[in-house]
DNA sequence: TGCACCCGAATGAACGTTCAATTGCTAAAT
DNA sequence: ATTTAGCAATTGAACGTTCATTCGGGTGCA
C-alpha cells in the first residue's frame, strides 16, 4: 500500500468522521462523504466493500488511535500517577478530538456494535487495563473489586465528563477533572 | 402482542423502541412500526408530524418514565441511604428496562440531542439532582464539588456499569453493583 | 500489456410523507 | 329514540425523492 493509498482511504475516514458527527450514520450519504473527501462516489467502493464496512473500519481505526495515545506512559512513574495520568490522557484525546469521542459513543449506543461484538476479538486497549488493574489489585494499592467494576467507574466518569464538557454544560473544565479522578481515586485506592 | 390493548399512540412508541433497537434510528421504516403496531402507516401521522417528531416524543416520554422510577423514595431515609437507593433504583430501571435505556443512550449521543438541546427547557430530573447533591454539600456530608462532577461520577458509573450488564460481558451484578455505588460513596464523602 | 486506482452517471430499491376515501364516535336536533 | 351533522381516527396505495451500490470506461505506472 503506497502513500498516496494511505491518504485516499484516511482523507474517508476523517470525512465520514465529520459527516457523522454531523448528520448521523444515515443521514450521511457516501456520496456526501466522498465530495467532502474529494474522490469520486465509486472510489470508496475500491477501499471498502460496502458503508457498514466502512464505519466498521472506522470505528477500529478510532479506537486504534485512541489506545497509542493513552498508554504511552513513562514506565518508572507510580502507581497512583500512572492512574491519573492514563485518566487524563484519555480526557485529554477525546476533548482534542471530539469528533472520535462522539462516533465511538455513537458506535457503542447503535446496533452497529453488536456485529463487533461477535466477532469476539479482545483487542489491545482493554487487555492493557486488565493489566494496569491487575497490577494495582495484586500490589495492594487498589481495592479488589471486579475488572468492570472498575471500568465502570473510571472509563464512565471519563466519558460522562468529556460529554459535559462537550457539550457545553461544565464551565471550570480543569478545577472539575481533577476533583473526578481525585474522587475516584479516594473511592478504588485501599484503606 | 400485547402492545394492541394499550392506546395507538403508546402502542406506536413501544414498538419505535423496540424496533430502534435492534435496527437503529434509520434502519427502522416508518411502515415497519405502523406494522408492528397494528396501524396502518398514515396513523402515525396522526399523532406525530414527522418521524424526528416521533423519535424526540419518545425521547421525552422514556426520559419521564425513567425519573418517575428513581426519586419515588421515602423521606425519612438518611443522606446515605438515598445516595445508594437513588442510584439503585436507576439501574433496577434500566436493567429491567433495557430497550429505554439503549434508546436513550442512543439518542443522547446523536445528533438529535442537539435539537433538545437548543430547546432549553430544563427538565425534572435534572433539578432533582441539583437539589440532592446541594443537600449533600451544604449539611458537609459529601465533598464540594461541582454538580456537573458529582453528575459524572453518580450517573456516569451507573450508565457504564448497566451497559457492561447488558452486553453480557458482567457475570456477578449483585456483587458488581454493590461494590460500584460503594466505591462512588466512599469518593464523595466528606473525610 | 496488465494491474491498481479512480471516476461519476445510471440503476433500482427503499423510504418518508401525502391524500382521498372510509369508518367510528359524539352530541345536538328532531 | 332516532336521525343527522361533523369531526376525529384510520386506512394503505401512490408519489417523489434519496441513496447505496454498480458498472463501463478511463488514467498512469510497472
């Protein structure tokens, strides 16, 4: 795959991105994406076989995306400032591009997500807070409550606060995110 | 079915939810719900002037039924005990209420939340929480913070967890639960 | 020459909405 | 008690539009 490739099948994604985003999953047609996208109606038809094929694709490449960035912590960093920091890099990435917060929210919420659902891959984002939480059950330093218990409240808590944010209901964006990963520190950590 | 003995228009909302659900805003006809509501496609028209009209009646009416559920409590119950029984209550609701609660999810993060929106009406639910929070602050029990935080944290986790229960992926949910609302107190208490 | 990439008009199915016609219901008039 | 008028409720076929997808024909590069 050259680059010239690369940036055909990337200029759909971002596209279809902000059309979404806009107008919802139907009420975008391919042939507004492809002008947005500048190639032509067919050419998407040359990169993916169909539209749920493409929104498919794009929902990985979303989450691929929001994964690099959020686990890129240094290494000798404690175990309380490597919970803040991923906490607040996800905030961070989804506040910068909330057109990839919305469409994966949306994904999530639609019967779309079903047909990910079953082709049961466990894929790299949640095996990498599995381990995070793991680590920090096993040393002693959080309370030892099931995986999704967990992701609940740390995952929820961070989405439900970028949808605030976004939508304009929260002025005092950092005095209020700090105080939520402060809570839900206070409430997993022991003792 | 059953949805026949109740009045057209509620007849015409439960099969719009059912049917979104398992087909999304734009994969469901119009026809089809007429059909699966035992009217003929015009009757729609009757009660509603379009299908966006359709769907954001809906919306309202699940967002109605929901609250009428959670703040039914008896008031001689302490601070505490109505932190852990609202919250409670809202995931007994969605739990046993899952195609309102995926519709909802649905619909909030689409872009027809945005015509709610801008329409501006504070609503029920919403005042009730600022009230119960407030309490909370002003007697000291819990922490100081701002409502949007308190909002993220209580409703966020208890969305998160009702969306890892129907998805199958959260075996012990007695136990999963327990420990969630738990965690959440023990963050927003006061000390 | 062959292959990957690209184009955009044409196709045909699907869908939201309309509408003319019919029925059911209520209450005023006889 | 019966008729009548009028409006609300209901019907579903028909209409016009929109849209995903196809396809026949390009272009440029190995």
């Amino acid at each position: 795959m050259n680059v010239q490739l690369l940036n055909k099948k990337e200029a759909i994604f971002e596209s279809t991105l902000k059309l979404i985003n806009e107008h919802g999953f139907h009420g975008t047609p391919m042939s507004q994406i492809a002008a947005h996208a500048n190639v032509a109606t067919g050419t998407i038809y040359h990169y993916f076989s169909s539209k749920d094929e493409l929104i498919l694709e794009l929902f990985k490449y979303c989450r691929e995306k929001t994964n690099e960035h959020i686990f890129n912590f240094n290494e000798d960093l404690s175990y309380k400032e490597r919970f803040f920091y991923i906490w607040n890099r996800l905030v961070d990435y989804y506040v910068a591009h909330k057109e990839t917060f919305w469409f994966i929210e949306q994904f999530y919420s639609s019967p779309y997500y079903e047909l990910i659902k079953q082709r049961k891959t466990t894929y790299y984002g949640v095996d990498k807070m599995h381990l995070f939480f793991e680590e920090g059950i096993k040393s002693g330093i959080i309370r030892d409550v099931s995986f999704y218990t967990l992701i609940s409240i740390y995952i929820g808590s961070a989405t439900s606060h970028v949808k605030m944010v976004t939508y304009g209901f929260c002025k005092m964006q950092a005095k209020g995110r700090e105080d939520l990963i402060e809570i839900i520190w206070n409430g997993v950590k022991n003792q």
